[in-house]
C-alpha cells in the first residue's frame, strides 16, 4: 500500500471538508512504519545506504554468501 492510498483511504474531514486527521488501525500503521524504514535507527540507516554504495560498486568482500549466513543463523 503507498502512502498516497493509505492516507487517501483513511483521512477523516471536518464539516466545512477540510482534511482534519488521518485514522488508521495499529497494525497498519506499525506495517507502514516498517515497510518505508521509518523504524530504523540512524546508524542502520547510515549501515544500509554504506552496503547499498558498495554493492553497486562492485565491492563485495563486506557480503557474505545466503549459504553461510544460514549457517552463521543456525538454520542449516
């Protein structure tokens, strides 16, 4: 769901039509929060826009391998 639609559909208004407060459920919100990294702490959001520079890069020695971090999760 985009923002746009999230607001759209949720925007209560007053009397005279005006835009007066927007409602949404809390699962929806928490849902939005987390979708659009509005949840993140500075450093993560410094950590992910540093890998996003690397990766298009080209410099992979700070990436592991999907099969290593299941293991280094315990999920192997």
């Amino acid at each position: 769901m985009t923002a746009e639609t999230l607001i759209k559909e949720n925007t209560r208004f007053n009397r005279d039509g005006s835009p007066l407060e927007v409602v949404i459920p809390y699962e929806t919100f928490i849902e939005f929060i987390e979708e659009y990294g509005l949840d993140l702490s500075s450093e993560e959001v410094e950590a992910i826009k540093e890998a996003k520079k690397d990766h298009d890069s080209g410099n992979r020695q700070n990436y592991i391998s999907a099969e290593a971090l299941e293991k280094e999760l315990g999920l192997m």
